[in-house]
DNA sequence: AATTTTTTGCTATAATATATCTAATTCTAA
DNA sequence: TTAGAATTAGATATATTATAGCAAAAAATT
C-alpha cells in the first residue's frame, strides 16, 4: 500500500499523492508519468502533470517505487520493488515482469554496486503469433 | 574499423561518417550524441548536430554501434558490440565496460529473447576512494 | 560530365521533464 | 479547534534531448 507509506517517509498526505498512490498500487503495466497522468486525470481532472512528476519522483527517491529505463526516451514506474527483471516487446512496446531476481554481482573493490536492472528485448507471445498470420 | 562496414552496409561514405566513425573507433567512453558532436566540432566545426544524430543512428540501426540506455535521460553510443555488461557510476556519471558475456536466457515460448542488457549502478573506485577522506 | 540518389545542414518542432513562484492545503501544537 | 509554519499544488516558462522537413550540396553511377 503506497498511501501508507508516503506517511511513514514523511511525506504529507494529500488527496492528488492519494489518487496516484492507488493506481501505482498493484500496477504490473509500468506506466510512465504521462500514463499515470492520464489515469489520474479521469478521475480528477485538475490535477496537474506537474504533480505527477513530482509524486512520482519523490516516491522513487524514497524508494517506494522503482523508476524504470527501457531506452524509449521516458521513465517507467514500478511499484513493485522486490528484485526481478522486466521483458519489453520490441512490438507492441508493453514491459513485462520477470521473475528471475538476478543477484547483485560482486565486482571486488573496483565497483561497488548498489543497483542492478536486467533488461530484456524481443517479442512477446501475442506478436510473435501475429507476424505467422 | 566503423568505416569500413559503413560502406559495407551500403551507406555512402561522407567525410562527416569518416569523421564520427573515427571519433566512435576504439571508443571506450560511451558517448552521448552531444558528446561525439562536440569532439567532431574541434575537428570539423561545420558538422551540423543534426548529421551526427543521423549518423549515430543509421549506424545503431544497422547494428555497427550500439545504443545504450542507462536512465539519463540521453541515449549513448558503443562502437563495441560484442556481448557484454555496463557498470554506472552514480557520483561521477562514467559508464564502464564489464565483460560478463551473460547469454540470452531461455524464457521459452511465452518471450522470444533478441537482446539482453545488464546494467549496473553504483560507486566506481575513484569515487569511493574520494568519499572516505 | 550529367543525372540520380543520398546526404547535409539549418531550423522548426516534438517529446519528456524540471524550475519557479504564488495560492492553497496539510499538519502541528497551543 | 484553530492559528501558524511548513509543505504542496497548479500553472506555466524553460530546459534538454531528439526528430522532421526541406532546399542545397555532394556522392556514386552511367
């Protein structure tokens, strides 16, 4: 539950952080700040994209949620922050979770890692059986 | 040798390619767009922006560089294209080369797997070195 | 050497994201 | 319960990265 998380990272509750809590909740499409926008924006139609970034920013410096980068120009955001991969569709572009929780590798003391992100690239089931028709 | 596969892959040979292809050449820096543009200007100031986008493009597509995204928000390029890991500083933003040759995993038919990218993000040794005087 | 095709460079525009600033809201503590 | 301090929201300007469009130039072909 995002909601009561923001409290504890002492951010103050407000009903815009509430709002973009609950659809980051549970979310396994990594929408990005412009997805989460227009989420939003059907339900409360004055929120401002200002303070979608802002939400989403603020919530992944604290590590609530997890920013990810898939190499299409703009940020994706994962509320699910336990260690897994993520499969992204060269067609249909959507990122799929996977569940192969890769270990941080050791490097010795030339680099200490803090963070590891596995990306993988290539097609999904649907779009696979698409291009055999 | 870039320039030699860009007439390989049919592209027409420019003193701007020659040029972009010697600064990519050997390059262990991965270099943003704007970072090959600046080097290339010191040489051959006319060069337009927009030529060494489309350069790096043309040459990423055809897969002679590769396109790298390590959440910075810019893409960057790496004339090595062999299999192989990146490591990202999170002080001094230095992205290095790590040899860990992982294979494409198996997901079987639920995921067709046609590229893998590992990215690591941490402290290099320089950095860590500094923050402990 | 002329022609076709590609490429360049300029610039406008797009897309994503952040900065700034005022008004509004939240929370605390009296 | 409310006054006041601190934070946040929203509007918008701006920054950053990248692409699009087009005329002029250059490259390769014939």
């Amino acid at each position: 539950m995002i909601v009561k998380t923001i409290k504890d990272k002492g951010l103050k509750i407000t009903p815009q952080r509430q709002l973009i809590g609950e659809v980051l909740d549970g979310n396994k499409t990594h929408p990005s700040a412009e997805d989460v926008y227009k989420k939003v924006s059907k339900i409360a139609p004055t929120v401002s994209i200002a303070t979608v970034y802002k939400t989403l920013n603020s919530l992944a410096d604290l590590g609530v949620i997890q920013r990810l980068d898939v190499g299409d120009g703009k940020a994706h955001f994962d509320p699910d922050i336990t260690p897994h991969s993520h499969f992204v569709c060269l067609n249909c572009k959507r990122i799929f979770d996977i569940s192969t929780s890769a270990p941080l590798p050791d490097f010795g003391e030339e680099f200490r890692v803090v963070k590891a992100q596995a990306v993988y690239y290539g097609y999904c089931k649907e779009c696979q059986d698409q291009k055999e028709e």
